[in-house]
C-alpha cells in the first residue's frame, strides 16, 4: 500500500509537505511521521500516515533527522523528489526540532533551502492563552473552566467530530475576526457577559443569593491581554502573504483595487515553488478580473497553497491510534509491523468498502501459506468406545 501511494505522489510530481513529532510509548522514543499531497491529480489534498520510528539511536535533533531521511528513503522519497516537491515542515516548536543552531528543521533547510517551516498554529495558540493567564490575576476559574471544555470533547467523539470540521476554517482570516471580536467586546462584552453583569447588579442567580469569594477577573485587562498575545504568538509571516491573494474571501471589494491586487505576491510564490512566474501572474489576472477558470501553472499554486500544513495536530491523533495499536496486550510489536498496522488503520478505507483479495493473492504468491493450511492447536484423541456410551447418549 505505501509504496503504491508514493509511486502515484511521485508519478503526480506532487508537491508534498511533512510534519512529525516525538512521543515516548511503553517506554520507547517514536517519532511519527504524515505527509500531505495530492496524490489523486484532482487537486484535492490529504494528510497521509507515513511511518513511525523507533528513536532507538537518541532522541537528539541528528538522530532524529537521520531517522527521518533514512525513513523517506526506505518510503522511495528520494533526495532528488524531495528537492524538487518538499515544501513544509509543520513542528510542534520544541527545541530539539527548531533549533536555529542545530535542530532538526534546520539540518532539513540546510540540505533542502526551500523547504518553509511553519510552528503549530494550535501549540502557538496554547503558548497565547497561557501568557495571558499569566499576565492577568484571578484566572485560576478560566484554567479549570478550559479543562472542563477538554473533557468535553475529548470524552465525546460526537462533540470531537464537530470541533474537527470547525478546525477546517481558514486559520488567519478566523484568528483575525477572533481578534476584531475581542476589540469590540473589550467595552460592552458579549450577549453572556452582559447577562451575568445583570444576575450580579440584582444579587441573584436563579434564587440563588450571590456572593464574592474569588477576585474577580479584571475584563478589559484580560481581553487586551488576549489580544496582545495572539498578535505576538501568531504573527502573518510572509509565507501568508503570499497565499492570501489566491483566496476570494480577501480581495478587495473595488475593481480599481484589485487590478493590480496580490500580483506581488503571486509572483514570489511562484519563484519559492519554481513555477513561471510571469505566466502565473497572467493566469492570476485573468482569475480575479475576468473570472476564467485558473490556468496549468496558477491551478499548480492553488494546490501548493492547500499542500501547506498549517498544524501538526495530525501527529497527535496519530499517537492517539499507537496507543490503541500498541497497547499493553500488544507491546512487543516489532517497528515494522506497527508501522504497517498504523498504515492500514489510519489510511485504509472502511472495511465495507476493502477488498482484500488483491492483498491476499499477493501475500499467497510471495511464498506464505494461507491460515487454512494447517489445523492449530493439539490433535484430538480418539478412542475406543465404552459400552456406558450407548445408555448417555
């Protein structure tokens, strides 16, 4: 299965992105490793489970960066594929993979120059939050307030199914709107707030007499506190920039501006991609201001945008499944057979819907012997008869 997955990514020239994470299960070092591509040539994109490693050499930035190439390597994601099609790296921030001096991202950079790395949207969101509830007294009620909220989706899988498709939302035009909110609010408050503000002037709260026992949060210095942290953890670097334009939702809304809107950047995403980037710019004007169909060279870009992995959250849910895979019962799987349980599990398509007999001929042909070959287990005894049978029976 994988190695058709990554002869099809490579036949496709898809660009692809990577993300990985190291975790500690049964008291062994892994790092998880998923790839997004097209693998399909429609242009739609997916995050794909790729391998898990035992990080049997260390846990150290080389150790782990050479596991990860020998990884792709054994995968047939050549150094020559990889120069040409990687793009991303999506980490969790820690500093064994950050490093400027010598972590993992940059022994990456190093042997692939153009390859852009992106922090995990959701761990720089985490890193806000608790910046804030650091600045700011009386936040003790929120922390257990947020803990509660976690065990609700993570208890449910109906509620964790729903977070999931609201996840889908574009990352920088929700933290922006997230933020424009929280200005607005900073004042007046919101529909709840106003509410409790009333329960608290008249002393009761579905008569239940009120009281003050904690110090209260001070609201207009918690929200800016918010505010302040989100702009300084999630910055819009340039590679944003450069994506915006290919997205409607932020083009202008006067034809007069949006002549020469985004070309710049277009033209510099089509350099970092080594796509023609006259020719994307062409293909770009005719988008947005004659509303053609993307052409060859701008549709490449708009995949590309959509190739860019903007979290490593994939990687958690992933551990999620090794923790299922390699459980107590089962923690003597060998690296191998893990990897490829994991595989089918989080790649593989519903059962309803497999079939499985390509895969058993293929097992059968490489010289194994089918499970109906032999009988298991101790042969039964066969004995004489007794006459008593004939009275029980």
């Amino acid at each position: 299965m994988r190695a058709k997955l990554v002869s099809k990514v490579k036949e496709l020239g898809s660009r692809i992105s990577i993300t990985i994470d190291e975790s500690t299960v049964h008291g062994l070092a892994y790092m998880i490793i998923y790839v997004r591509c097209n693998m399909t040539g429609t242009g739609e994109v997916d995050n794909v489970f790729l391998d898990i490693v035992e990080l049997s050499e260390g846990t150290d930035a080389e150790s782990m960066y050479k596991s990860l190439r020998k990884s792709l390597r054994q995968a047939g994601l050549d150094d020559e594929f990889l120069g040409k099609n990687l793009i991303c790296i999506a980490t969790d921030g820690a500093a064994v993979l950050t490093g400027r001096v010598g972590g993992l991202v940059t022994k990456l950079k190093q042997d692939f120059p153009k390859v852009q790395s992106i922090h995990c949207l959701a761990h720089r969101l985490e890193l806000a939050v608790k910046d804030s509830l650091k600045e700011v007294a009386g936040c003790n009620q929120f922390e257990f307030f947020i803990s509660k909220l976690y065990t609700l989706y993570n208890q449910s899988s109906k509620n964790a199914r729903l977070l999931q498709e609201a996840a889908t939302v574009d990352a920088s035009c929700h933290i922006q709107q997230t933020i424009d909110v929280l200005t607005a609010m900073k004042a007046s408050g919101g529909k709840s707030t106003q509410k409790a503000e009333q329960r608290i002037s008249t002393g009761l709260f579905k008569d239940v007499e009120l009281s003050e026992s904690r110090p209260k949060i001070n609201r207009l210095q918690f929200n800016q506190s918010i505010i302040n942290s989100l702009k300084k953890r999630l910055p819009e670097p340039d590679l944003v920039q450069m994506l915006k334009p290919l997205d409607k939702r932020f083009w202008p809304q006067q034809h007069s501006a949006r002549i020469l809107y985004g070309e710049t950047e277009v033209r510099a995403l089509a350099k970092t991609l080594g796509e023609p980037a006259r020719e994307a710019v062409e293909e770009f004007r005719d988008f947005k201001l004659q509303n053609r169909a993307p052409g060859k060279t701008l549709v490449k870009l708009q995949t590309a945008s959509l190739t860019y992995l903007p979290s490593s959250a994939e990687c958690e849910r992933g551990f999620s499944a090794v923790n299922s895979t390699d459980s107590k019962y089962r923690n003597k799987l060998r690296e191998q057979s893990l990897s490829s349980l994991l595989f089918v599990d989080l790649n593989g398509p519903p059962l309803e819907q497999f079939d499985p007999l390509p895969f058993v001929s293929s097992w059968i042909k490489a010289g194994h012997r089918p499970s109906t070959s032999w009988v298991t287990g101790w042969k039964a005894k066969t004995e004489d008869p007794r006459p008593l049978w004939s009275l029980l029976i």
